[in-house]
C-alpha cells in the first residue's frame, strides 16, 4: 500500500501544482505542497520495508533469489538506478518548492514530471520480475541483457503495469481525498 501510495500521490500533487500555476490561484500549489509533505515519509518507510523485504527473500528462498538475480540482473541495475534518480528528484521537488517559485516555476513543474516518469520506471521493472513468475517464459541463451529482456516480456507484464498504473491512481485520489476530507473536518475557520 505504502507503494501505490508513493506511486499515485505525485501524480496529484503535480496536475494540482500544474493547476495552480495556470490559473494563479496558491490554493492548488498550497494543495500540492502538502501531498507532497506526506511523500517525505511515506517514501523513507516504502524504502526501509522494501529493503527488509530483500533480506528475507535472499535469506529464506536463496535459490530462487540465486535464479532470479541470474536472469534479471541488467534490470536490477536499472532499479537501483531508477531509485536513486527519483530519491535525488523527491527531495529537490520537495526542499526546492519555495525556492522554485515564480520564474523558476517550470524548472520546479519538470521536476514533478520527472518524479512521475522515475516513479513509472519503479513500478515496471519489478513487475517483470513478478509477472514471470506468474507466467515464466522459456529464456535462451544470450547476453545478460538480452536474457533479461525475454523474461521481461512475458504475456502477463503489460496488463499488470497498466493494472497497476491505474490501482496506483486510484489509492493515490482515495488518499488525498481521505486528506483533504479530514483536514476540511478538522478546519476551524473557512480559509
């Protein structure tokens, strides 16, 4: 949950700030800034329970983890990659969000664009990891690229990115709709 929730939130709090910007009005970019605020955190935990997870896959099925790392190597590569890319572009999205204000307004919008598209990145690499699972596909011999590629494309891996995409989304607006509803409860004056 914590993942969808890391994978859909941006997607709002961006279409919120790009919102804002075109119609001058603070109270989407206010908006955003908060969704945004929830990232921090949410990401650090997704982070920490997702390398705990790794520990006790290579400790209690090392030989599926052995099997795994032998096929899907070049795309843990990526992965990491990918997560260093959009942990760098969360933080300056988030700590550069006043700083990014007015003319440097759009360089702060392609960074939100850019969180969004690392995100994406994040979300399809391990799902071709699952899917082949769900449904492996015979890989030949080949580089280690190459055999990667061919477990990749496995006939169930597109149907659950799109799957996915759109479960994202969806816990993404439930999220922020559950946000906003308690913050608009707790107001004590109309602003």
């Amino acid at each position: 949950m914590l993942a969808g929730f890391v994978l859909g939130v941006p997607i709002f709090a961006w279409i919120c700030e790009i919102v804002g910007w075109k119609t001058n009005e603070p109270r989407y970019d206010k908006l955003a800034k908060e969704f945004t605020k929830l990232l921090t955190s949410a990401y650090a935990t997704t982070a920490l329970f997702g390398g705990i997870l790794l520990f006790l896959l290579v400790g209690l099925y090392p030989k599926l983890m052995a099997y795994l790392t032998d096929i899907f190597f070049p795309s843990f590569i990526a992965y990491c990659i990918l997560f260093i890319l959009e942990t760098a572009t969360l933080y300056m999205y988030w700590y550069g969000w006043d700083a990014m204000q007015g003319r440097k307004k759009s360089l702060h919008i392609f960074l939100g664009l850019l969180l969004n598209l690392f995100a994406l990145g994040i979300m399809i690499v391990p799902n071709a990891w699952a899917t082949f699972q769900a449904s492996p596909v015979v890989v030949a011999d080949g580089t280690a690229i190459e055999r990667a590629w061919a477990a990749m494309q496995n006939p169930t891996w597109w149907p659950v990115n799109i799957h996915r995409l759109i479960a994202n989304v969806v816990l993404g607006g439930f999220i922020c709709g559950a946000y906003a509803g308690v913050r608009y409860l707790l107001a004590v004056t109309k602003e």
